[in-house]
C-alpha cells in the first residue's frame, strides 16, 4: 500500500531551549519519532529556525528585513547540519529544500519539485524545507512557515498536516486546549489572540488561516506542542492538541496545484448571487462580479472576495482585467469556469 504523506510544521519557538537557540534535545527526540513514523508516511518537514541559528552571528542584529534574509543564509546550513547530525543516528539522510513561490505558481516547476521530493521518499531521504529567505522577492515572499507548509500539503494531497507550537493547540478562553474543532467559524477565531513569540513570525491567527484553508481541501490539521516522549504520534492519535476535521473534497489534482500557491496578481469581488452560485460548484459569471482589483492577464489566477471581503476561493481568469471590468454588466458570459475554480468554503 503505497504511504500518505504527512506534513510536519516546525516554529522557531517550538524548536528552541530557553536561551533561544535550537534544543538538541528536542531534535533528537524529533529524530527517533519521525524515523518511526517514515514507516507509515512519507514525511515532509517543514522548519524554522533558520534565522535565529543565524543571527548571533551579526553585529547589533535589529531584526531588519535584510538582516533576517542574511540570518537565513548564515543559519540554514546550521540548521541543516543538526538535522544531519541527529536524524544520520536513526538511519536517515536528510535534504535541504529551499522553496520560493514561484515554484508552486508554474505549474512546469511545481511539478518538477514534486517529482525531487518522490524521489527522495523512493530512497528514504527526508526532505527538510524552509524559504529560500536570501533571495526572496519581498512583495512574493510566503507570509510565513505556517503558509508554506500548507501549500506543500495541498499541492502534495498530504493526508495531514501537523504544525507544531509553543501553544500547544488552539486554546480557549480558560486557557485550556480546544481537543476538536469542527469548522473554524467566527466563534473559533474570536479565540484567537494576535500574540507572536520572540523568535516566530506567525501567531495563531496564521496557523489557523493556514488550517482553513488544508481543512478545505480535504486535510487533517493539528495544531499541538511538542511535550512528551512522542508528541506527534499522540497528537495523530487524538490524545494532545487540537485536531481540525477536514471538508470532503474530491478535487483534481490540477485544481490541488491552483490552491496551492498561485501567484495571484488581482482579485474578482462578487456579489451574493454569485457566491452562492459558486458554491454550487458553478462558472462565474461576469454578471455577478462587482468589482476587479489589479491587473492581469487571461489564464492568470486571482482571488475570489464576496461582499463582506473575506477570500472565498481562486480562479483562473479567462479574461484580462481590463476585459472583465467593461463586461460585468453582459449575461451569460463566463468569467471564469467552474473547473478552474478552487473553494475555501
């Protein structure tokens, strides 16, 4: 039976002793429980760190953006190395994967890194990703670890995902960890805090965009913390952490790849009709659009905003910007087709 693939999402903080650098320890019990779980899954790890491996190394560091893409570069091969060092003792080689958009937008690319991370698992080589931060274009950078490892789970149709935080899970008022989440509403976000740690550029409120958007697309996500002799066998068990149900979806795995980190250079907002239409599983009408942000070509994808401005899905566009926005007033015209539409609903 061929394996599922698990996508395991590390933050800096999780990963990190109390004086702020990556715990030994906790990597090497990483090491011993993801060797046992490769016998099941095909495991990607996703991981940050990279920045605070790197930055004592520079005189007064502020934190600066061009500061933390030279902290990236000094500390990947610092990170990569312990990874090595610690995953070699149970078998397993490692490799480095250091990712930028662009690769998942083309979809010639996106294919191409698909097939490398194949190969890798034919050899039982884990693949260890982080963001190419050196040379990053800064409007086209991923907003953070949480983003890039939920585009890697739609777009490697990834059973699981499992990001992994100081937290613990998503917490309630009372402080106390959330066990099942069925759908994240208004409520479930209302518990948010937009509290960030020290080291991590994500809080909650990015794990759980990053979970609605898996959970869509038909992936489990659990968000829980790495106490205990096997956290994340406990968390797969349901036993630690708080685990989001995933939406049936059956969708192609083309329409994986639009979802999974399509550069979009504009959005459609639509009205009410026409977000329920979609919902149907319908094409977008031109009639239904109320507004067109930015520009692009026809084939580009863009973001879907209903009226209350919340990101409903993307689509592939089949006219220009300029095009649609002197034919939303035309019947029966279509904007975009419903196989080219992906649905975060």
């Amino acid at each position: 039976m061929q394996k599922k693939v698990l996508v395991i999402k590390l933050g800096t903080a999780a990963i990190s002793g109390k004086s702020g650098s990556i715990s030994t320890v906790i990597v090497k019990k990483l090491a011993e429980e993801i060797s046992m779980l490769s016998k099941s899954y095909h495991v990607v790890l996703v991981s940050s760190g990279a920045v605070g491996s790197g930055k004592s190394y520079f005189k007064n560091y502020q934190g600066t953006l061009i500061e933390r893409k030279a902290a990236a570069a000094v500390g990947n091969p610092i990170l990569i190395r312990l990874y090595h060092k610690y995953f070699f003792q149970y078998g397993i080689t490692v490799a480095q994967a250091l990712c930028e958009r662009h690769h998942f937008a083309n979809r010639g690319q996106f294919l191409q890194l698909k097939q490398t991370f194949e190969e890798f698992w034919r050899n039982d080589i884990l693949p260890v990703v982080n963001e190419n931060d050196l040379v990053s274009n800064i409007e086209l950078k991923f907003s953070d670890n949480d983003e890039l490892a939920t585009l890697i789970a739609v777009g490697f149709n990834a059973e699981t995902l499992i990001i992994c935080t100081t937290a613990g899970g998503l917490k309630n008022h009372e402080q106390k960890i959330i066990p099942l989440v069925e759908k994240i509403d208004a409520g479930v976000m209302g518990f948010v805090t937009k509290d960030k740690t020290a080291t991590g550029l994500g809080g909650m409120l990015s794990k759980l965009a990053s979970a609605k958007l898996a959970v869509s697309l038909g992936i489990k996500v659990i968000i829980t913390g790495l106490n205990g002799v096997k956290p994340l066998t406990e968390a797969l068990k349901g036993k630690a952490g708080t685990l989001f149900l995933p939406r049936q979806a059956n969708l192609k795995a083309r329409q994986k790849w639009l979802a999974s980190g399509s550069i979009t250079p504009g959005s459609i907002t639509v009205d009410a009709g026409a977000a329920k239409a979609l919902a149907g599983r319908k094409s977008l009408l031109t009639i239904g659009v109320r507004s067109v942000q930015g520009n692009f070509m026809a084939g580009e994808a863009v973001q879907i905003i209903d009226e209350n401005g919340d990101v409903i899905g993307i689509a592939k566009s089949r006219m220009s910007s300029s095009e649609l926005q002197i034919q939303t007033t035309v019947k029966n015209n279509i904007a975009a087709h419903a196989d080219d539409i992906v649905l975060f609903l």
